[in-house]
C-alpha cells in the first residue's frame, strides 16, 4: 500500500523577532495516527512554533506548511487553522465556566455556524453520546465551575476533537490534528491517566496528536516519537521508546543533568513549627510539627487531605479547628487569614500560580515587591524608582529571564514565573515556607533551580513544607514524607526511605490502612 503523507509537515520553519532568533530552519513530521511528542525548556521556541500553526504569528520568508500533502501558504489567518483540520488546547483549556457542559461543547460550533434553532434535548443526548464513544461519563447539564480539573480538561479535548471532525473529509482522505499544549500541567498525577486513555482513543481514530509537555515520564507515556527542540533548532526526532530518560536529558539541555546533592537530616534541632488538631474538608485531626532548618513533604492520593493543609494554615480557606504555634505564638486556623499569616512568618506558593499566586498583567516589579510595600511607602506615595531597583536585584539573584521588573508576570515562562514567585516571598524571610506543587509546569533547568532554591531556604532557618504528588521531587529535595490516607496522617517516611517507590507504595498502602496500623517498614499489611 502507499505511504499515506504526513497529517501535517513542517519545512524550513524559522521565526524572528528583531535580532532574537526564536526558530531556525526547523523541520517537524506528524505521521497519520501518531502521538508526537514536543519537548524543550522554557524559551526553546515551542510556543513559537504553535503560535505559527494556529496564525498567531507569521514565520520568516521561507518556511513551509503541507498538511495531508497539500501545501499550505503563510500566513494563516486566524483561524484558518480549523478549516486545515486542526485544532487546539491550552493551559487555560478555553472553557466558559458559567456555562453548561453542553454549551461550552457546542460554543465553537454556535460561533462558527448560523443556527437559528436549538433543542436542546436533543443536543443534551448527541453530547452524552459523544462522551459514551470516548468511555466518558460527563454529565451534558452539569456546569463547568463545578467540575474537577480533570473533567474540564476530558472536556476541552473532546470538543478539540469535535472540531477536527467538521472539518476533515468523511472519505478518510484527510486527517487532523489535535495540538495538546501542556493541558496537565496543573493536574494530580492520578488524573493525567484518564486523560492518556483518551488521547490514545482518539489516536487510534482519524486524528494525529503533537503533545507538548516539559513532564518526561508523560512523553514516554504517551508518545510514539518526540522532537527536543534547544534554542531555536531541532535536535532530534527519536522513537520514544528507543529513547532513554538521560538521552533525551541531554538532548534537552545539552549535556547531562546532574542530580541534586542531598544530606538528609537525621534529627532536626531548629525551632519547631507546629500544626495541631487540624479539620478541614477532607483533614481530620492532622497534627505535624516541622523544625526550621528542614524540608518535609507532604503526599498522598488525591482526595487524601494533604494538599488542603497549606490553604488551611494560611488561611485562604477557613478551617474547621486546628491551631499554628510558631514563634512562641498561637493561632486559631478557625480566624486565620493570609494577612495574618504574613504577619506570623507564614508564605504559600499556591500551586495554581496564574489565577492564586500573581497578577499576570501587571509588572513584574509589581509582582514580586507586593509583601513588602509597607517599606516603599512616602508621602506622596510609593517610591516606584526603588521598587524596581529592589526588584531588579531580586530578579538577577533568583535568575530571573529577562530580570527586568518592567516586564509583565505574564510574558515569563513557567519556569521563571515560579522563581519570581519564590523571590517574592523568601525576601521576606519567612519562618514557615509552603510549597504546593512548585514545579508544575517549568522545564528541567528550572525545575533543579526551585529545588536550590528551597533547599537554600531551609539552610536558612526557614522550616519548608513541600506538598507535592510529584514523588520524583519529594525524593530529591525533602528530609522526611508524610503519607496521608483518607484525610489522615498514616506514615512518615525519613532517612533512607524517602525514594520515589517507597513514596509511591506507602501513598497506596496509606489509603488502604490509613492508621497506619500493622503497616511495617517493608512487609505487607
């Protein structure tokens, strides 16, 4: 039989923006059926390219597009991109979270196409189907604010999918492509598996995926072949599953990483911080002490409990009962709130850090000099020329790209919106540190650098409480785990057995036994 084209190629692919060179001459292939993998750091030149296809921006003279062998002109038009069968998702998924399950499936279609009449009855069951085909439960009337994340992002690609269809021929002839830009990346790790039954059920029908994500074991997961790009260039296309973890490592940053030297702390002798009594909507009765000086995880399966405490402690939500000693002094989590956090040494790094942790239109500057304003006030206002200065300094100092404090929150990479975070609170020199997934979505580099970071914070007399369902990184930046089950605390773990597998297995063994009782340190229960 002939080789059917490539769903969509790539030729010559380049992109400037002045002097700065984002792409160069980049060659991509999707084949029919496949799900390809995009990796590279933050600034790579991934967002580029995407930007490109969807006719965000128009590539240098000399670049190619065919799509199912067809060639294709620059530049596309917004827009253009669905009429080519090709469609995408985002971070922010694209959802109207006022709005039902049902309208936001057919808000694309509404937009597109005149109808001047709906039953909605009728629709309610087409998307019931829709979901039924893909072994999705989705409810058509439920609203999107009331879903979890994992469902809104079912949702998004669903509708991605619905879209290619309209527009790709019923012959066969044609295939599209769904572009998935980093949708986990505010995700449980437990969700993601849902979402890769579903991506690799739309595989194996009419349309090509190219998967872009920083996460290694999601691209070995899910992808059949991957392109590293590394400033700009491709640096190959391998076969994923020929590909190790440290080749493409090293294809990424261009030399092999070296991993973070830990001592882990046999006894902690700093200044105890202590959390006791602690309800909450799923905690109950959690009680933990962490000393300055130490980094201590908290981990478990969703639902567990642990990753409502950092909100309960810096009372962003209200507790049901619990108390914060710290300092010498005593709080009731019941009246807690962030003002009064920040006042009793207490910073959280949220995990969603573009609608909790920032604002994304305003400075950098803005950003990163908000919980110390008190000092840049003067009569006639703030001292702006030494907001940036102070700024600038701090940016440089937590490597920062481009550490300019006028540029906006929202123009970072992830990578370095997470070190602006972390400046913008170790400035001050809290007593308690929380982390909740802090390095959600940012590139490797960046991901060592947030684990220097807070391994420097502790050195400094900081007590650091990391909650994380990334095991990888509680294993490589923490000196004791606690293991939640079922809103409880059910294990710790230190010394030796703080590894990624014995995290993994005691986060299971938790849920099941979630009093830890008859629980040994390596026998079953």
């Amino acid at each position: 039989m002939p080789e059917h084209p490539p769903v969509v190629a790539l030729t010559h692919l380049s992109k400037s923006f002045g002097a700065v060179r984002a792409l160069h001459d980049v060659d991509l292939t999707v084949r029919r059926g496949e799900v390809h993998g995009l990796l590279g750091e933050n600034g790579s030149g991934k967002s580029t390219l995407i930007k490109i296809l969807s006719g965000f921006h128009t590539p240098d003279t000399g670049s190619g597009l065919a799509v199912n062998g067809r060639p294709v002109s620059f530049p596309l038009h917004p827009g253009k991109f669905r009429s080519l069968g090709m469609s995408f998702v985002h971070q922010d998924l694209g959802l109207v979270p006022s709005l039902s399950v049902v309208e936001n499936l057919l808000v694309g279609d509404l937009a597109s196409r005149r109808r001047w009449r709906l039953s909605w009855p009728r629709e309610r069951r087409r998307a019931a189907e829709t979901f039924a085909s893909f072994g999705l439960g989705l409810d058509p009337r439920a609203q999107v604010a009331d879903l979890r994340p994992s469902d809104r992002a079912l949702l998004a690609i669903v509708r991605a999918v619905q879209e290619i269809r309209a527009h790709t021929a019923d012959d066969g002839s044609d295939y599209g492509l769904l572009v998935l830009d980093e949708p986990t990346v505010f995700l449980p790790a437990r969700d993601r598996d849902q979402l890769f039954v579903l991506i690799r059920r739309i595989a194996a029908t009419r349309a090509s995926i190219l998967f872009v994500s920083h996460d290694l074991d999601e691209i070995r997961g899910i992808t059949d072949r991957v392109t590293v790009l590394r400033d700009g260039v491709v640096r190959g296309t391998v076969e994923t599953a020929r590909a190790s973890g440290e080749v493409l490592v090293e294809m990424i940053i261009g030399r092999r990483l070296q991993a973070l030297p830990i001592e882990r702390k046999r006894t902690a002798t700093g200044a105890a911080v202590s959390i006791t009594g602690l309800n909450g909507r799923y905690a109950r009765g959690v009680s933990l002490t962490v000393h300055r000086g130490e980094v201590v995880g908290l981990t478990g399966l969703l639902g567990s409990g642990f990753e409502e405490i950092p909100y309960y402690v810096f009372g962003a939500r209200r507790a049901f009962a619990g108390r914060l000693a710290i300092d010498g002094r005593t709080y009731d989590l019941r009246a807690m709130s962030p003002s009064r956090a920040l006042e009793a040494g207490v910073a959280l790094l949220p995990a969603d850090r573009h609608h909790d942790g920032s604002v994304g239109s305003l400075s950098l500057g803005d950003n990163v000099t908000v919980p110390a304003l008190r000092k840049y006030r003067s009569r006639i206002g703030l001292n702006r020329r030494r907001m940036r200065s102070d700024a600038r300094r701090l940016l440089a100092q937590f490597d920062v790209r481009p550490p300019d404090p006028r540029s906006t929150y929202q123009s970072l990479s992830g990578g370095n919106q997470q070190k602006a975070l972390l400046a913008k609170w170790l400035q001050t020199k809290p007593s308690l540190l929380l982390l909740h997934e802090p390095t959600q979505g940012v590139d490797i580099r960046a991901r060592q650098q947030i684990f220097r970071l807070t391994r420097k914070a502790a050195a400094g007399d900081t007590a650091v409480v990391c909650v994380s369902t990334d095991y990888d990184q509680l294993a490589a930046v923490c000196d004791r785990v606690v293991v939640f089950g079922r809103g409880r605390v059910g294990r710790e773990l230190t010394g030796a057995e703080v590894t990624k597998e014995r995290i993994a297995e005691q986060c299971y063994r938790v849920a099941e036994n979630p009093s830890g009782r008859h629980l040994d340190a390596g026998g079953d229960a």
